[in-house]
C-alpha cells in the first residue's frame, strides 16, 4: 500500500512545496504555507485527471460543439494544442459589442452588480455561516430574469432540505433544477448538458475532482474546482456564481488566488441581532467596486431596503453623550450612518481599544490628536467604537463624527442635534475636504438634518457643484478648519444649550 506524502501550500496563491516555507517565492507572502496530506491516486492507469489539468475537460467541451478555443484551453488536442496557445488576435480587429444585462431579480443585488449579471461571468458570494447566503441565491434562482431551467447545484444541502426553504420564501421552483452533487466532473457533465443561462454551486468547499486526493476544501481542490468552473462560464456563456465560506477573521476561506480568477467578489455581512443584511462588492470587473447593497431579513425572505440611511437610523437615541452621525458614500450611494463611543477610565495597565465596524488603527489615530492636539486625556480610558447596524466603515470623511463621538463620551456632553458631520482629520488636527460633498449634503437634507459640518476647504467646490440647484431643502452648512473649532461648535451641555460657535463660518 503506498504511502500518503505531505506537502504544503501557500494559501495566497496554490504554490506547493515538499515542505514548510516562511515566505512563499511565488507571490511573496509570509506565513502562508499551509501543510496538507495526499493520498496517492489508485488506478493511475484509467484515472480521470483534474478538468483544468488535462484534455478531459477540453474534450468534453468538444464533444458538446465547443472547440478547446472557444473554452480558453491551453491544453487542447494533440494534434492542435501548439497551434490554438498560439493564436493570436488584432486589437482594432476585435468586434466590441456591448454586454448584456440580466436582472437578478432583487433591485439590491442588481445595484451591487451594476445593474444585474453578465452572462458569461463567474461570481463568488461570501459570508458568515447562517448570515442568508443560499436563501438569496435561491431567491435569485427563482426570481431573476435567465431562461428557465436554473442549475442549482446543493452540495451542503439535501433537496428535501432545499424543498423546505423554497416553501418557506413562497417559491414554487418551477424551472430550478437540484443537482445533489459534489463531484467536479458530473457537475461539469451535467452543466454541458443543460445549458442553463444561470448555474448557481452551494458552496465550492464542498466540490472537489476525483483526480486529486486532496480533501474537499483544500487549496489544490478548490483552485482547480474554479479554473474549471470559470473554463465552463466563458465556453458555454453560462453566469455560474459560486457560495464561498469565509475563515474567522472574515476573509474568503481557501487560496487568494479564488479570487482573482473569479470576475466578481461579493461579501454578504450583517449582525447576529439585527435583521439588517449588507451585501458589498470587493471585487467587479463589470461594475463599480465598493458598492454597497442592504437587505432585511424577514420571514418571506430577504427583502431590498430602498432608503438605507432610515433604517441604520432608526432607533437612534437624540441628545445621548457618545453619538455622532456622518454620511459614508459606498460605492455610488450615500449613506447616513450613527457612530457610537463609549469611554471609561481603564483598570488595566494598557488600555483597551475595541473597534466595530471601523478599522481600530484609525480610532487609535484620532485618540492620538484628541491628546496631543486638544489636550483630552483619552490616553488612559478604555475606547470602545461602534457603526451601528453592521455596516464598515472606510470612508475617511467619517473621521469627524468617530473624533466628535469620542470627545462627547469624554466630556460626558452631547453633540448638536440633528447636525450631520463629515470631515477627514489630519494629524496636526486639521479637516480635509471630502469627496462627493453634494451627495452627502443632499442625502442629509432629505433625511431631516438641519445642520452640517463641513471642512472649510470644501466651501469652493461645494458652491461649484451647487450652481443651478435648489437648495430650498439643504441643512444650514458651516464650515471649520480644525477638529477644536468643529468640538467648539458640536458639543452641548445637558441642558441642551449650544456651545460657542466663533469657529463656525455660515454658509454663503
């Protein structure tokens, strides 16, 4: 009986060593070599080989009337393999013809993808376990705008149990197909046998080739698995959209390399106590990157929520010490979010600095020019920072609103009511201007703010953008150049009375 060999992987990018490597010298990552062990492959005689490794793929396609070519294979035929690596196209010869869209069926993920699929395309959709992710895809299945039949492929789920979710979201299932599969190669069978317009995998960590003796999940299974699921998109002009899972520390399980050869990259995120769901593009090669979907989750199923900033919103509690508010535009959508702070003094030698929904390098930069700048002794007190409703923040214009919340929880005053804060903070206490300080100057308005705080550099080219429109419905804008000058202006005693505004320059 032969013997299992161990090698190593990076979990960057798929490179195998015989042994433990610190730095990979592939991509060049660190601490990446994870170890796995291999089962040698029996009956190598007939053994079928991976589908992206070898011709079976390619032959399959063939057989089915797609050329290796056409499916982007570099390992076609004997006879024709040299000539179709080397063929070669003209640029000004290529005929541009516009992609086509096709509607998902929820207006949400349509936005995150740029207005719906591209066929052809190869999407990865992540998540928390239990966060939703094959309830969407199963209402995508049913409800978006492909030619009937839907291929959806249930690897982590019996049909009885896919049966029972339908039922519940109120979806009869006329035109899916449950394919209860695993096996990379019956899947590939089965997809060139179908043709479906629309091919969703639940989940790839479930899928793995019989040619590899890998473990299903592991970084050789799933990196093959994709190269020969997106050799089957572009072949066939099939949009497969693949569930991935997601490790501890929130990144896609699996090698990095799953995503780049991927065309786009979706993480559904949101909170185990709120029905808030948050769908975000990291990755989009047809569409906008960053762009930002929000769902709620109700008993008919995951349900569009049309005005976002409402519902990050509700609840929020008015002349509270510790809350501040500020728009964040993700993607190409304005979005009012409530940031909370919470500051006590520290029973620990080293202060606690615990951040969610924003990165904590940030809060420890600010709480760095609360000190030093304002003088505000937050050096020895516990910080905790939290965006309401699951959503992260990257925005830097949110920077004003973190600092305001701080100083607030800090000198136990509330910040002024119904006053809208964006601003980037410098390192010598300075505000930066924004981008797009139109959007969020209207976003603001139509929610019911009646003030904001803007950088006084962003004065020129907010006048500029507002030439020609009505204002009748804006906030009173007032501009600071420094986070002292904005403090002075923010912060109210418990009486509610104002604080001084000798900073605050009025706008127009």
């Amino acid at each position: 009986m032969a013997k299992s060999k161990t090698v190593f992987y990076c979990s960057e990018c798929g490179h195998e060593s015989s042994g433990w490597l610190g730095r990979c010298p592939n991509c060049g990552a660190w601490n990446s070599f994870v170890e796995q062990r291999r089962q040698p492959a029996s009956g190598s005689g007939n053994a079928i080989q991976a589908g992206v490794a070898s011709g079976w793929l390619s032959g399959l396609l063939e057989d089915a009337g797609m050329t290796a070519r056409t499916a982007g294979s570099r390992d076609g035929a004997a006879g024709q393999g040299r000539e179709n690596s080397l063929a070669l196209l003209d640029l000004d010869g290529v005929a541009a013809s516009e992609q086509g869209r096709v509607s998902s069926g929820l207006e949400e993920l349509d936005r995150v993808l740029g207005q719906g699929f591209v066929p052809g395309s190869l999407v990865l959709v992540g998540g928390n376990p239990g966060i939703g992710k094959s309830t969407l895809l199963l209402q995508v299945a049913a409800r978006s705008q492909f030619a009937r039949p839907v291929l959806y492929v249930n690897g982590e789920e019996s049909p009885q149990q896919v049966k029972l979710r339908a039922e519940r979201l109120g979806i009869k299932g006329s035109g899916i197909k449950l394919m209860p599969e695993i096996v990379f190669e019956r899947i590939a069978e089965a997809v060139i046998k179908v043709r479906p317009e629309l091919c969703i995998v639940d989940s790839i960590q479930t899928v793995y080739s019989e040619s590899l003796s890998s473990a299903p999940g592991t970084v050789s299974q799933v990196r093959d698995v994709t190269a020969g699921l997106l050799r089957l998109a572009k072949a066939l002009n099939t949009t497969i959209v693949l569930v991935g899972h997601v490790t501890k520390d929130g990144s896609l399980a699996g090698p990095r390399v799953l995503e780049h050869m991927v065309d786009t990259v979706l993480y559904f995120e949101g909170e185990a106590n709120s029905s808030l769901r948050v769908l975000r593009s990291a990755k989009n090669r047809f569409g906008a990157t960053n762009e930002l979907g929000i769902f709620e989750m109700t008993q008919e199923g995951l349900q569009g929520v049309k005005n976002a900033s409402a519902a990050f919103l509700t609840g929020r509690p008015e002349h509270v010490p510790g809350s501040a508010v500020t728009c964040t535009i993700e993607g190409t959508r304005p979005l009012l979010v409530e940031v909370q702070a919470l500051l006590n003094p520290s029973a620990y030698p080293t202060s606690q600095r615990q951040a969610q929904g924003v990165d904590r390098n940030r809060l420890n930069l600010l709480l760095a020019v609360l000190e030093n700048r304002l003088q505000l002794s937050v050096g020895a007190m516990d910080a905790f920072l939290n965006v309401v409703g699951g959503v992260r923040v990257d925005d830097p214009a949110a920077d004003l609103a973190i600092a305001a919340a701080i100083a607030s929880s800090f000198r136990d005053r509330a910040v002024r009511d119904n006053t809208l804060l964006c601003g980037e903070v410098g390192l010598t206490g300075e505000l930066r201007p924004v981008s797009f300080p139109l959007e969020r100057i209207m976003e603001a308005g139509r929610m019911g703010f009646t003030t904001c705080l803007l950088p006084g550099s962003d004065k020129k080219n907010l006048e500029r953008q507002s030439r020609g429109k009505d204002t009748g419905d804006w906030p009173e804008i007032l501009y600071v150049d420094t986070l002292g000058e904005a403090l002075d202006v923010l912060l109210e005693d418990r009486a509610g009375s104002p604080g001084q505004t000798a900073g605050g320059r009025k706008h127009g």
